[in-house]
C-alpha cells in the first residue's frame, strides 16, 4: 500500500466527505515533484516551493508566533506539505481547535502523496476545509464545531506559500474571519443577557423535550415542494392575501409574531415557530389555542415554557447548540438541530430547507421600517399599541419609538428607494444572503418592500403562488403520520447520568467552596500585613489543586460553558492556564477567589435546577408506566 492509499484509508476514518472529494482528483501537471517537495505554479507563472522543511525559505517557526497556550482558536492558512500543522498540533493543548484551510484540492491532493495525515487527523482538534468558499470554510465550520461562536480572539498563522500562491483567496478568509468575529461579539452580548434564562428554560421544558417528537424525522419529507417562511414586517399587510390562493399547495411556516396576521386573513399555519424565551412571546399565540390547534407548534427547549404547556395542537421540538441540550441527547435520541442566524425568521428558513423546501419564498421579511412601522398590523405589538394610544400619543409615535432605538440606517429599497433599517437587521439579511449563496435552494422574495435581499429572486407574491403553487402537498397528512408513529424513549439511561451528574456537583460544590475560604484567608493576612511569602505560596499551592481537581469535572464545564466562559472573561487570563508565570501576586489572587465565588454560585444555581429536573424525569417515567400497562391491557 503506497502513501496515498493509507492516507484515503486515514481520510474515509476520519472525514469521509473529503476522502470522496479527493480520491478522484488527478495529480496535477503543473505541480512537479522533487525529493525535498514540490514546485507549484501560480497565476503569475512563478513556480512556488513546497517543502517537507520550510524553516529555511521564511517560514516561521512556533516559537515566533508567540505563546499559543493561550489560543482557543487557530486558523491556518494553507496546508502544504502538514510539516507546520503537526509543529502547531505539538504547541498546543487539547483544548484548541484547529482550522486548516487550503485553497487547491489538487495541491491537498499532491501532499498526499508525501506525507502521513493520520497524526494529524488523529489528534482529535484539527478540521480540515480544502477548496470550499469563504463562508463553509470559516463561518459553517466554526459553529458547527461551537454551536454558537463566542470567542474573543482567533490567531491566524499564514503559510507564505500558500498565501503566494492564492493571495485573494485568503483575502476571502480575512473578511469572514471578521466577519464571524463581530458575529462573536453579539452572541457574547446575548449569552450575557440569556444563558441563565435559557438554561432555566431548559429543565422547565423537560418534559416536552422528552415527550415530543423532533423535527429531524420531517427532514426531506417535503422534498421540492413550495414553502413560504410568514415574518412580521409591515409589508405584509398588503400582500398576505395572496397565500389564501395557495392553502394546502406550498408550506406556509410562520413565525410567532406574524400569526394573529395570517389567522385576521382566514389562513392557517402549517407550522408557527415559537423560539425565543421571553413573555412577550406568549403573548403572540395567547388565546389563540382553539384557532391553532390543527397547526404544529415548533418550538426549542429554550422556548418560553408557557407556550409549549398551553399548546392544544402538535408540538415538535427543535434544538440548536445549547451545551446542555446536547448533554441530553447524549441519552436520548436527537430532535434536529438548526442553524441559529439570530432571529425566528432565520431559523425557519433553515427548518424549511431542511425539510426539503424548493423553492423558500419570503414575505414579511422587510428588514426595515418599512413605512415607518415597525410590524404588521395584526401583531401582539401593534394591537397592544393601539390599546396604549391616548390624546398625546399615537399609533406612529409607538411604531416610531422602536425605530428610534434601533442603531438607524438607510439602505436601497427594491420597490420604493431608501428605508429605514438597523446593524441587527442587516446581520439578518447577511445570513439569508450566506444561506441563498450556498445554491442549494432557490430563494424567492416576495416581501415587496423592505430591504433587497442580495441572490433571492424579486417576485410579487401573486406571481409567485401563479408559477410554484399549482398541486396540493397534503402537508396535515405528513406531519401527523410522522407524529402517529414516534415511539416513548427509554428514559431510564438519562435519569441515571443526572444522578451521577448531581453527586459530581455536589462534590465540585464543597470544592469550590474551600477555594473561597482559602482565598478570603489570604487576603485577610495580606492586609494586616502578616503573610510571609512561604505561607502565601501554600495558600497559592492549596488553590491551583484545588482548580485542578475542579476542572475535572468535565460534564458540569462542558453542560455550563458559555457561563463559565463570561466567568472567566472576568478573572486572570493565567486561570486558564494555570502552568503561566503570574502577572502579579495579588491579581493572582482575585483570580482565584472569582473564578471559585462564581463557580460556587453557578454549581448552587445549576444544583437547585438539576434536582428539579430529577423529580420531573421520576414523574415522566411513571406516567410511561402508567401508559405502558393501559398498552398491555387493552392488546390482552
């Protein structure tokens, strides 16, 4: 077996999808082969060395690109021959990841020839992206791996000769690392506001979470049939009832806050989406339990938990990568997860294409103030406002007081100029212009107003139900004959991992707890000036084994990530990595004294939430006994 063979061997192991890419690609002519690497062309003729040791031609080594202990996320540019790959995979903990891109398949191709990739397939942190677009291979990759993409800081490390080689291709990379960057920022800021309310979201909505079928069993069950993704724009007033004309020949999806709209029009949901935690949510779809009923809920664990209980129709769950709802598939079968884009609207465009839609039209997606209004007129916010008008306010001072507290810009209108929209918006309309970039779908926008959606076909919404609504889908008989046949999970397997799960937090509890006794008796001596330097190093001693012994607790950090990572944006970036030299003896010490005060009250928190959980499992498990027996009996 030559060289290239045990690495498609390697590859159909460890990334399947790219050994079948490869496998078929002819070794290139224009790359030449010598005993010490390769010579490759580039678009100016120059032919550009690869070599198995590329110290000597420039390349930096580790040592120059600083300390990258530190680093959560590295992203290489250009894969070579792998020889500065497995320097950064040595460099480096297990706890970073990464990111190799290479621009030339039929380069990758001709490094196989030479070089072993196993080592670094093997290491269990490194994804490879060979010749994929700028969005798959940054921003897809980054949250497939995170779920949702939080980091402060990416290290780039540039390859020069692949950088000489394909320098606009790895322009490309630069802007979408920017990109996700940004993305970063804002997922921060939400997880700051949100994650306490989710994760307590979360054990409310256990039971419907084990109860309830997923959505991943709809998954191409509509393939090539017509859907419409229902926002709440204001555009929508004025062309929704077009979709009367097409009831039971396209899929109508629609988000919480657009149903009051469609039901004003007589048109029935297939399915609303409902996914975000906060009250205000319930209030679209409050009293209108009779009127949904033959609709399909489709809502997240993090949903406000009201929604799910009061729902009269189906319900179908829907997860995305909260750390906890993925501890809870570990044991139970998975729902389907979708791509977060950062509002309802996004996540059913990705509910739409996943389960086979074709084409996805939009409407009431202006992303914009689209005549000065900020929703549609049969929204909760709208009706609400209409109550709230007195003598000195009117219905546009309402509209007018959420625009003004948005971050206001003015962008080109299809239909009618310049409208009104925000950053957040514009964050929206770049991830469906991503999404429709990808041209898996074709993508109508049949808004007429609003925002220009960049690669979506511009289509009045009469004109699009004339030409892709014409046979009839028979959408009811689908979704109920998937619900009909799911299954009661054993339930057994979870129960038992959140009592272990409990008894570690217990222990990490008493941990963490000693942490903050010890750290506030340091600063105690430190201020009546009686800590002798070898007593301080004791005390220093005692709390480094201590956050040691803590950080095997692995369930608990991996479930609590995106808190613990606010906690320690907070504290001494050497909390991180213990083995750094201290900046200072005294920041040292605050440190570890937050990092322990706010672990204790992240495991009191979490505790109090998990043993909740605990007696809702123990009631969902009798209650399936119950049914089990009325099974038996009534087959008897």
């Amino acid at each position: 077996m030559n060289i290239f063979q045990k690495n498609i061997e390697a590859l159909d192991r460890f990334d399947p999808i790219l050994s079948k890419r490869v496998r078929n690609i002819k070794l290139s002519e224009d790359i030449k082969f010598t005993n010490s690497g390769i010579f490759v062309s580039n678009s100016k003729s120059k032919e550009i060395f690869f070599g198995r040791q590329d110290i000597n031609r420039g390349v930096k080594k580790i040592t120059d690109y600083g300390n990258l202990k530190s680093s959560e996320v590295i992203v290489v540019y250009g894969f070579g021959l792998g020889g500065h790959i497995l320097d950064i995979i040595n460099s480096t903990p297990q706890s970073v990841f990464i990111l190799v891109i290479e621009s030339d398949i039929k380069l990758f191709r001709a490094a196989l020839e030479l070089i072993e990739i196993e080592p670094i397939l093997s290491c269990g942190k490194v994804s490879i992206s060979v010749g994929e677009d700028g969005v798959s291979a940054v921003i897809n990759r980054l949250e497939e791996h995170f779920g949702v993409f939080t980091s402060r800081d990416v290290k780039v490390i540039k390859y020069p000769p692949s950088i000489e080689i394909n320098p606009s291709y790895y322009s490309e990379i630069d802007n979408r690392i920017k990109e996700i960057l940004d993305l970063a920022r804002i997922n921060r800021a939400t997880l700051e506001k949100f994650a306490s309310v989710w994760q307590g979201h979360i054990f409310n909505n256990l039971k419907s979470m084990l109860t309830r079928p997923g959505i991943n069993g709809l998954f191409g069950k509509f393939k090539d049939k017509p859907a419409v993704i229902v926002s709440a724009g204001p555009s929508l007033d004025k062309n929704v009832k077009w979709l009367s004309m097409a009831e039971g020949k396209l899929i109508i999806i629609s988000v919480d806050t657009a149903v009051r709209t469609l039901l004003n029009n007589n048109i029935k949901p297939d399915f609303v989406l409902s996914l975000d935690p906060l009250i205000e949510n319930y209030y679209h779809l409050e009293g209108l339990e009779n009127q949904l009923r033959d609709s399909c809920l489709v809502a997240n664990p993090v949903t406000y938990p009201e929604i799910i209980k009061k729902y009269k129709g189906d319900v179908l769950i829907m997860t995305y990568g909260d750390p906890l709802i993925q501890w809870f598939e570990r044991f139970i079968d998975e729902k389907g997860e979708t791509t977060v884009g950062g509002s309802v609207a996004t996540s059913a465009f990705d509910f739409a294409y996943r389960l086979g839609g074709n084409p996805i039209i939009l409407i009431g997606q202006d992303l914009s103030f689209y005549g000065g209004r900020a929703y549609t007129e049969g929204s909760y916010y709208n009706q609400r406002w209409i109550e709230e008008v007195n003598g000195s306010d009117t219905l546009s001072i309402k509209h007018g007081s959420t625009i003004l507290s948005e971050t206001g810009t003015e962008v080109d209108d299809f239909f009618s100029g310049l409208v009104t929209t925000s950053k957040k918006m514009l964050g929206w309309k770049r991830w469906f212009e991503i999404m429709i970039g990808k041209g898996k779908t074709k993508c109508i926008n049949a808004t007429e107003g609003g925002v220009n959606i960049e690669g979506a076909i511009e289509m009045p919404l009469s004109e699009a139900v004339n030409i892709w609504c014409k046979e009839d889908i028979c959408a009811d008989d689908i979704i109920r004959s998937y619900i009909g046949k799911t299954k009661m999970i054993d339930i057994h397997r979870l129960f038992n991992n959140m009592v272990k799960l409990s008894r570690e937090i217990k222990g990490l509890q008493k941990l963490s707890s000693d942490g903050v006794e010890i750290s506030d008796g340091l600063f105690k001596l430190i201020n009546m000036n009686e800590g002798k330097i070898n007593h301080i190093n004791i005390y220093l001693e005692k709390m480094s084994i201590l956050a040691t012994q803590m950080l095997d607790s692995k369930d608990f950090f991996d479930i609590n990530r995106w808190g613990i990572d606010l906690l320690l944006d907070s504290v001494n970036l050497e909390m991180r990595h213990p083995t750094e030299k201290p900046q200072s003896l005294l920041d040292t010490l605050k440190s570890y004294q937050t990092f322990f005060n706010g672990i204790n009250e992240i495991c009191s928190i979490f505790s109090h939430r998990l043993e909740k959980g605990i007696e809702e499992i123990k009631a969902v498990s009798k209650s399936q006994s119950v049914k089990a027996s009325q099974i038996k009996t009534l087959t008897l």
